[in-house]
C-alpha cells in the first residue's frame, strides 16, 4: 500500500542502520525522546531500537494522550454516570484506565452505569438524537489531532439545538508539555526530540521552531513507519554531530510548515486555552489543554454538571508517571509483567494502544518470569 510498504523495506532499513552507525560518535551518547506513542510502538514492533548502535538512545516521552490523563478525571466521568445517571460515551481505551481506588469506566459499567464504547464524535451526537429524554456525555481526549472532530460535534449539536448533549473536555496541547519537560527542576537528560506526526499535521512544524532555538534541542517531525523512524534517527545524529538545533520535516508527505488552516481555525472558534491543566507525571501545566468558549458553554459538561476537581493518586509502585516524563523507562517498574498486565493494568500506560509500557508487552520486551 502506497505510504505503508515502501516505508517497511528490511534492504533500506539495514542501509539506514549502516548509515547510522557509521555517522554516530562512538565518544558520545545520544539520548532521543519521541514525543508520540506511534513512534514507540514502531520502535519496538519493527525492532528499530535493535538496529541502533549501543550508543543511541530512544527515550519515551508524554506521547499517549490517555496516559497522560490524569486519575482524578477519570473519577470525575465516573460520578457523571453514577450521580447523575448520563449516557457517557468514550472510545475504548479509556474504558480501563484506572481511576481512585482501582475503580474504572469498566467497572462502572459491570455495576449497571451506561458507558458505551464508540468509534467516532458522530457516534455520541447519534445515541444522543436516539435517546431525548437522556443526557449524553462525550469524554473528548487526544492532543491537537482529535480536537477539530471535537468542534465539529460542538458545533453540529447547536446548529440542531441538540439540548441532551455536552462534552466533557480533556483535549491537551503538545508543545506545552515539550516545554514542561525541558523546564522540569530536575529535567530528564534529552539531545533532541523525534516531533510528533499526527499532531503535527494539524498545527505544522513552526510551532517548535522557538522551542529548537531557545533550548537548543534539534527537533525532527517524524513519520510512524519503521523507516520514518530511523530516517529521523539519522537526521538528529547529525544535527548533534553538527551542533545545529533546528526543526526538520522527515514527515513531509503529511507534515507543512503552517499545518492544516481550516482545523485550526476551527478549533480557535469553538475551544480556548485553560489557565492550566494536570497532567499525569508532570504536574500541573500552565496553558496546555483547551477548553470550550462561552458561547459553546451550554454544551460544556463540567459547566452543566458543576463537576468538582478531584485529586486523586496513581496506584502505588506503578511508574506510569515516571514513564510519561522520560526520568524511567517501563522495564524500570516492578509491577511490569507482575500484577500489571493488560488484562489487570496497574496504571494507563498498560491500557492506551499508545502506551510504552502496552508496547514492551505487546513486542515480548516484558513477560511474566
């Protein structure tokens, strides 16, 4: 398939592996965090990190939007359906992300609540058409990739005066939690960054531009086949090799400079920035989630429904956050492979398909001794 094979070929990707190890300095290490959970995913499901000289490092950064959920909103959707007897629609990852107390959306569920799964933001406004007499609630996540979907269902249910439907808003922003993780107090040891391909589509490489040149960090957009990755690998090297710290465009077959005009112009009408928003991993984040405008609010359902912010903790041993911010990788935590397995996850980066602990198991990185 055009865009899918050519980028899994085994002769190009020993030819980039031989590139790679004879461009690299066997004096330094080079420590490159990708910034998308596809990336990680491919890394280990293709074997790229196998390819790598022993000096090249791949660092896992906050790239699944479900992870980085923080548990206190997942008991927040918990109580719209247990309090306040809504239809909650969600897509299936988050149905077993634990919240406080080992409780989840899918035990929820299993105690009577009305969570259904769906595949699409028209899936939710069509349960709420088929169901007047109750209110339905949308649990919208993702990064900058998922959100225009978001406004397009904002603004279809007030075109149709859809009063049953609101959307309970956790889209968060990328180039906030880049910007978290260079100013951390103790910030993880990164050279550059594998910028993320999906998310990028929509807002375009400029964004990282200021990021390159003020933290010095090379930054290279990067697509999520096999080859995209190594392809990507090689350009870091040799920008460090360089000393250059620019944004490339590996990804250039869906990527721009400027993004996708009319996606964000339609997110800027219906979502603006919140004064902050927790992350799971790294804390509270000044201007890195959106959420609806005024005009929208009577399809907010934090404003419908006055929902309290809750504070509450990851289970206890589970290195999730750790993972998330790039300072431990998943074969670092103790529950791995033990108590924390995809059937009984201990933490959300066990239950997203984009998590890294999800992808050590699923390639045979981990397995229960």
């Amino acid at each position: 398939m055009k865009f899918i094979d050519e980028f899994r070929q085994r002769d190009v990707a020993k030819q980039l592996a031989g590139a790679i190890a004879q461009t690299v300095d066997p004096n330094r290490h080079y420590r490159l965090m990708e910034f998308c959970g596809g990336h990680t995913h491919a890394i280990f499901r293709y074997g790229v990190q196998d390819l790598m000289p022993a000096n090249v490092e791949f660092i896992h950064g906050p790239g699944c939007p479900v992870c980085v959920l923080p548990t206190g909103r997942i008991d927040n959707a918990i109580q719209l359906v247990e309090q306040h007897d809504v239809i909650l629609c969600t897509y299936a990852d988050l149905i077993r992300v634990p919240g406080g107390g080992r409780q989840s959306l899918i035990k929820a569920k299993a105690a009577g609540g009305d969570i259904r799964m769906i595949y699409s933001t028209q899936d939710a406004l069509n349960i709420a058409r088929a169901n007047p007499e109750r209110q339905v609630v949308f649990f919208a996540i993702g990064f900058e990739t998922t959100t225009p979907p978001t406004a397009v269902a904002i603004k279809q249910a007030a075109a149709e005066g859809l009063k049953n439907f609101s959307v309970f808003c956790n889209h968060v922003l990328t180039p906030a939690a880049m910007q978290a993780i260079l100013d951390a107090p103790e910030p993880v040891q990164i050279d550059a960054f594998l910028g993320p391909s999906h998310v990028s589509s929509v807002i375009g490489s400029r964004p990282y531009e200021t990021f390159a040149e003020y933290y010095g960090k090379p930054i290279v957009i990067a697509g999520f086949e096999p080859l995209d990755v190594m392809q990507s690998a090689l350009m870091l090297i040799r920008q460090l090799n360089a000393g250059r710290h620019e944004v490339e465009n590996e990804y250039s077959r869906a990527v721009t400079r400027d993004g996708n005009g009319k996606a964000q112009a339609l997110v800027a009408e219906v979502f603006e920035l919140r004064p902050e928003f927790e992350w799971r991993g790294l804390g509270l984040i000044p201007n890195s989630a959106l959420r609806i405008k005024p005009q929208y609010a009577q399809f907010d359902a934090e404003r419908r429904f006055a929902m309290p912010a809750i504070k509450a903790s990851d289970v206890k041993g589970c290195e999730c956050p750790a993972i998330l911010r790039g300072a431990k990788k998943p074969q670092d935590c103790k529950l791995l492979g033990t108590v924390c397995t995809p059937e009984n996850p201990m933490g959300s980066c066990m239950v997203s398909s984009e998590g890294a602990c999800a992808a050590y198991w699923s390639y045979g990185r981990v397995r229960a001794g």
